[in-house]
C-alpha cells in the first residue's frame, strides 16, 4: 500500500502533512442521518462502550481492511440481536461481496435501533436507577442513567457521558418512547398530560379558575414542554439522539427558558467539551428541584383523585464534572414564569465563563430564564438530591 506523502512549500516554510492512508474509511457522521442507520462497533473487541465507533470531530474511522460489527438491537432481553460484519476496503465498506458507502448500510424495513429501561439499583437512598439504552445479546449498552422518584413520577437528575463526537442533529419530530419498558405508571397516558389544553385544565383546577382560563397557560410559549434533562444533541447516532424521548428524562419545563437560555446553555456546553484541549469528554448530570407554585399552590401536570403527580419543578439544573480534575460547574434554571424576582439561589459566576457569555447566553434576562452559575460545594447545601460526587474545584 502507498501511503504518499505531501509536501507544501509555502514561502520558504517546509510543511509537511503526516502522511495519511488513502484507504482507510473516514465518515463523516452528517452523512449518517436515518434513524434506520445501525450501531457500529470495531470487531477486534467484544460489545461494549469502548469498542462502540465514535465520532471525534464529526467522523467515524476505520484502518484498512477493518472488521465492523453491525448492529440493530430490536429491543427484547434474551433475543440474539441480528448483526452482521463488514469491512472497511479501499475506503468503501464491502457488505455481501458489494461494495457500499456506509450511509447505505440500514437496519432491516427502516427500522430504528430499539431502546429498553430496565431498573437497575438505587440511588440518593430510596429512588430508582433507570438505565435507558441498546441491549445487544448479553450486553447492555447503557446510554441514559436516570435517578427516577417512582412517587412523583419524575426524575430527580439525568447522568450521561459528552464526548467531542460532533453530531448533526436532526430537527425532524419523532415521537417519544412512552410504552413497553418505557411506561410511567400513571392511571393514564403521561403523553396525554402534557397537551396544552390538559395543561390548562390540570392548571386550572389546581388554582380553581374556570377550565378555560388563560392567564396562566396561554398561547404561544405559555405553557410546559417537555424538557428533555440529557440533551438529544449530546448523542452521536440518529437513534441514541431518538431515545432520548422518553419520560424518565423529561420533566416540565417553560417552553420560552427551555427556548432560551437553557438551549443557548446546552449548545455552548457542546461546544466546550468539543474546543477543550485539556479533557476528551465529560460526565453532565441535569436535574429537577423544587415545585413551582402559581398562586402560592403547587402545580403538578397530572391531578388525580388519589395522587398529585408529575410535579412541575421550580429549578431545572445542570452539572458539567470532568472526572479527571474532579472539577464541576452547575447551572440552575429558574423555571417558574409567575417569579419574576428570583433570588440568587447561590454565589453567580456566570461572568467569569467566556465559553458561555457569548452569544445568545443572557443570564439576567428574565423572558429566557434567569440563570445562575454555581459551585457544586456551596449548592449541594441548597439541593440535597444533587448527585454525590466528589468535586476539587470548579470548572472554567
Ligand atoms: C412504581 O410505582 C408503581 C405505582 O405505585 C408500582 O406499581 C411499581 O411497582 C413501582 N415500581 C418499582 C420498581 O418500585
């Protein structure tokens, strides 16, 4: 094999490109946009998170004459997965003795890769530990971890991993995982709660307002989304960004700051992870707190006759921990409309970070959503149901 090298001359400076393999596959993952598209893992390992293909700079890598497992996990414990290998020739995958671009290599029928939860332990003492991700055969691929409160029905935090894998995120509308494994016991459908015209009524009724009133879910951005906790456009692969629609990492959220503030967040903490020269991922911890009262009443989204769920929270908050330094910076998010004076819920730094005062990030700016940037240290004090980690500082 040639592996030529390239030599620039440019003024009397030598340059010189390392040499590269003309072979080798290089992908870049904006071509890689159906959800039917399958997970891809080396084959010279087994299954696992660090044999699963990343993207480091928005493209897959593959050596010449690679092994490439295929993947499409059809969402069932203790059914083999169907999965087959190609290789990586001459810069083209060979599937089937034909040679193909890697955009063309699907799951069967268009299919999506299927997710489960399952419940896997416990965490701040008496919550559940839901791991949402791809059963492959015996391994599970876990890609969400949700601190869930089975009582209120919803989750206390989100933990997922943000690396520099730099995804093309499809703005397409999926629907959300809300059966099989994915269920919220509620006594009814917890997608049915979070219509606009539910909301108005649930909200209503909680105040004693006519059903119909709009003073307080209105129009246009008045009223809840459902806020995802770990990002959609922190994921690589059209169907890891797709299971992030499911409720046990969602929580209601103002659509105008889930529009504003927290989605500039979102964007510029991507960004810092991607231009980082100093670590190659993160461990993002996002989360609720709080209830939010309109009228001094709190306001939930599902109103039974026996239980008050679904709870909409007051703060949604954000954790960035680089496990390496043990350093961490969170972010709180006032979420509730009605206040318009939020006191600082800790001592704000918000100025120091030149990552984030650009742009669009306007901390003080009460129609986006006040803002405040904490040291974890001082707001576990605040919030007890922060997850417990160990933190030597904050994170600039
Ligand atoms: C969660 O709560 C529901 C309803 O109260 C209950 O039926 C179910 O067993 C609980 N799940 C777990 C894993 O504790």
């Amino acid at each position: 094999m040639l592996n030529p090298v390239i030599v620039f001359l440019i003024s009397s400076a030598s340059l010189t490109i390392p040499s590269v393999s003309l072979n080798k596959c290089n992908v870049p993952i904006s071509s890689l946009r159906t959800y039917d598209v399958p997970l891809f893992f080396h084959a010279g390992a087994k299954i696992s998170e660090k044999s699963f293909v990343k993207a480091r700079g928005g493209r897959m890598i593959f050596r010449d004459k690679e092994n490439v497992k295929v993947v499409c996990p059809i969402g069932k414990t203790n059914v083999n997965t169907v999965t087959k290998r190609i290789q990586c020739l001459n810069s083209k995958f060979v599937d089937d003795g034909q040679y193909k671009d890697l955009k063309d290599i699907k799951c069967q029928n268009s299919r999506s890769p299927v997710p489960i939860t399952k419940v896997v332990g416990h965490c701040k003492n008496a919550f559940l530990t839901v791991s949402v991700g791809f059963q492959i055969d015996d391994v599970f691929l876990n890609r969400i971890e949700s601190c869930y409160d089975n009582n209120t029905r919803l989750p206390l935090y989100t933990k997922s991993i943000l690396d520099k894998s730099v995804s093309t995120c499809p703005t397409g509308r999926t629907g959300w995982y809300s059966t099989g494994t994915f269920r919220i016991m509620l006594p009814e459908n917890i997608e049915d709660i979070y219509t606009i015209e539910r909301q108005r009524q649930t909200v209503n009724q909680l105040l004693g307002l006519p059903l119909n009133d709009q003073s307080f879910i209105g129009d246009g951005h008045m009223y809840f989304a459902r806020g995802h906790l770990t990002p959609k456009c922190d994921f690589t692969y059209p169907s890891e960004q797709r299971l992030t629609h499911n409720y046990f990492n969602a929580a209601p959220q103002w659509q105008q700051f889930n529009a504003g503030n927290w989605k500039v967040l979102e964007a510029r903490i991507k960004d810092f992870v991607t231009k980082s020269t100093t670590f190659d991922y993160i461990v993002v911890y996002t989360g609720t707190y709080g209830i939010t009262k309109f009228n001094n009443i709190d306001i939930y989204l599902y109103n039974g006759q026996n239980i008050h769920a679904v709870p909409v929270p007051q703060y949604f908050w954000k954790i960035i921990y680089e496990p390496i330094s043990k350093k961490a910076t969170v972010f709180v998010i006032n979420n509730n409309p009605k206040r318009i004076k939020t006191q600082a819920i800790c001592t704000s730094f918000c100025d120091t970070l030149g990552w984030l005062m650009k742009a669009a990030f306007q901390p003080r700016n009460i129609m986006k959503g006040i803002t405040f940037c904490c040291a974890y240290t001082e707001l576990i004090s605040i919030i007890p149901n922060l997850p417990d980690i160990k933190v030597l500082g904050s994170l600039l």
